[in-house]
C-alpha cells in the first residue's frame, strides 16, 4: 500500500517538473543556456555538459528539500 502511495506521488511529481520546465522554455527562461554551460560542437561530435545548470538546480531542490523537512517536523 504505503508503495503504491510512493510511485503516485512521484508520478505526480514528474509530471508537475515537466510541466514547469515546459513553461520555463516557452517564456525563453536560460535553463540550459547559464554561462557556465559548456558546449563543444565538432565536426561529427557535440557534448555538451550543463555544469552551472546543475549547481543552480542543486542549490534550489537542496532548499526546497530543506523547507519541507522543516514543516514536517
């Protein structure tokens, strides 16, 4: 039961991420474009490593994580 509870919620969880990081890019938010993102385009090759994409999505989901610890106590 207390499983079946889990995998809605992060069902619901994905979809309400998917659906703000689809708003984000309507309205042209840089997500994904932070001037610590590197991108390197050869001639048969592209990486790209979104490295200050990562530290801003870390920073905000360790605060948000935080916040809802609080409340829960």
């Amino acid at each position: 039961m207390e499983l079946g509870k889990l995998l809605i919620l992060l069902g619901l969880t994905l979809v309400v991420v998917g659906l703000a990081a689809m708003l984000l890019g309507r309205i042209n938010f840089p997500l994904g474009r932070l001037p610590g993102d590197f991108l390197y385009r050869g001639k048969n090759t592209t990486v790209y490593f979104p490295l200050a994409t990562s530290v801003v999505l870390s920073v905000v989901l360790s605060i948000v994580l935080y916040v809802i610890s609080r409340f829960r106590r």
